[in-house]
C-alpha cells in the first residue's frame, strides 16, 4: 500500500476570509499559484477572498477560492516530497470534487478553476430564482431524512442532500417545504433541526438550471481518466471512465452527497490514514463520525506543511 495518505478535498462551507493568504506569504508555489488564478479568471479573486470580509461566502466566490486554496496548499506538500500519482485515493466533499479531479490530473488547474467559477455563478443565479436553502438534521438517520424530505415535498422541492456521516444528514428545497419539514421533525424523531446559511437549495432539484449550464460548460472541456483512485459523490464508488466523470459532475448539483459510503469504500479498501488541505478541517471531523479509528491529517495551516506528510 502506499505510503502517501489519501487526499480529501473540503468543499463550500470550509471558506474563511483571508483563506489562503498566510500560506502565498510562506511560500512562493502557493503565491504563484493565487497570481495564476487571477490571471485566468480576470478579476483579482485574492482581492475578493482576503480583503473582502463577507464576499468570500458568495457561492460564486467561494467555490474558486477554495479550489485555488487546496491547490496552492498541495502545491507546497509537492515541495516537501508528495507525489500526487502515488497518493491512493482522491475524494473531495461536493466542490471539492473538481480539486480531487486536478489532483488525480483529470482537469487541468485552469480547466477546474473556470468550471467551479462558472458553477458559483451558475448555482447563485439558480438560488435567486427559487427562494430555497438547506436544513441540517441533527442525529437523524437516512431513513428519518427521507421521510421528512416527503413531508417537505407536499410543498415543494425538498430532497435529501448530503448523507455525510452517521448522524449527520441534510435536506435541501425550497423555502415553504423546510418551513413544513422543519414543523414536523420532531414528530418523526428529529429533535434538531439547523437552517444552513447558504444562498440556496444546493443538491436539490432547485439547482436544475445550474445542473444544465454546467453540462454544456463540462462538454467543452478536456477531462482525462484519473491516474489515481477518484471516488464519486454521486455513486459513491471509484471510476476511472470520462465520460461518466463528465456527467456525474453534471448530476452532482442536484443528486446527494453520498460522503458516508465514499469514505466506507475507501476504509474498506484498507485506507486508514487521510490529509486534509487547507481551508478548514471540515472533513477530519466528518471521518470521525464515520471511522474514529481513521487519521485525518490536517494542513490548514502553514505551520503544518512540515508535518503533514509525517
């Protein structure tokens, strides 16, 4: 087995403002990296994502910032003696999918980089049109979930959207559906419900538009097989095949989040030991409701580029 850990990539949700910043100041791969991502989207995204405070939590901002922020923080571990075709799996959360796809050199950095720009702005513009967000269920079970996503359907869209970890579900639709879920969780055994602060109802039908914008956006664009083991959010299980790649990615913005079973292939694999690049440690907290047993490294910070790979 391969001595390099498997690589997970964060997805929305794990942005922060000045994300990234503190590592283009250490090292000059991540500087040049950031510079490059100006360069090819042609506006300063650095400026957006370090000098603007609550910008960076637009969709469309932050799906490019965290993208060229887990790229920079990779960039850096290659300098200290990571090879990304020896790393034995490649998994990002939702977003981070399109990091996991460049690490696995399945899109180039510029390919992904205007994909997940063009899905920010695809996905703000769907939320804007139909008044929707998301609902964590806290301590529910996938079957509780579906459940609650049928009462919220008599009022709208509402789907589940994420099965993350045991316990850790969520739901997506359109406003008034929520409002009725989030009435009647309790008498299904959720005692906890959590609006997310999100633009929209990510992972639903309510993405539809967005969903097509980027299959006509994903036909365009050159994507190789992975030379390295990548697993789906949609199917939760490895491929190595194009075009399945080209529409799992279409499909992802309205199908759910399988994380759970991604990672429990993975353990079932024998993997047991994960690093997380920057920004935020997000999905080593998620491995622990999976596997406690797991190590998730984290490189959230400069200060733990020396050690990551230990």
């Amino acid at each position: 087995m391969s001595t390099h850990p498997a690589l997970l990539f964060p997805g929305q949700g794990a942005q922060q403002p000045g994300m990234g910043r503190d590592w283009a100041e250490q090292f000059a791969v991540a500087k040049e990296t950031f510079a490059h991502a100006d360069e090819a989207l042609g506006f300063s995204l650095t400026d957006a994502i370090w000098n603007q405070g609550e910008e960076v939590n637009r969709t469309d901002i932050a799906q490019p910032g965290i993208y060229a922020t887990s790229i920079a923080v990779v960039r850096v571990l290659e300098g200290k003696g990571l090879d990304r075709a020896r790393v034995p799996l490649a998994a990002g959360l939702s977003l981070g999918e399109y990091t996991a796809l460049w690490c696995a050199g399945s899109l180039s950095f510029e390919d992904g980089l205007r994909l997940v720009r063009l899905r920010g702005e695809a996905m703000q513009d769907a939320s804007a049109q139909i008044p929707s967000s998301m609902v964590s269920l806290m301590g529910a079970t996938e079957e509780q979930a579906h459940t609650l996503a049928q009462v919220g359907a008599a009022h709208g869209i509402c789907q589940v959207a994420n099965l993350n970890a045991p316990g850790q579900v969520i739901v997506s639709g359109e406003i008034k559906a929520l409002d009725a879920l989030e009435a009647a969780a309790k008498d299904h055994g959720v005692r906890r419900t959590r609006r997310l602060v999100v633009a929209g109802g990510f992972h639903s039908e309510c993405m539809r538009p967005a969903a097509e914008r980027l299959k006509a956006a994903l036909s365009e664009i050159e994507i190789r097989a992975p030379r390295v083991p990548f697993v789906s959010n949609v199917t939760g299980a490895p491929t190595t095949d194009v075009a399945s790649i080209r529409r799992q990615l279409a499909d992802q913005v309205c199908a759910p989040v399988l994380w759970e079973k991604s990672m429990r292939w993975a353990l079932a694999q024998g993997l047991r030991d994960y690093l997380e690049p920057a920004p935020g440690t997000v999905l080593a907290g998620i491995m622990g409701k999976i596997d406690a047993e797991a190590r998730v490294r984290s490189a959230a910070k400069p200060e733990e580029a020396a050690t990551a790979l230990a």
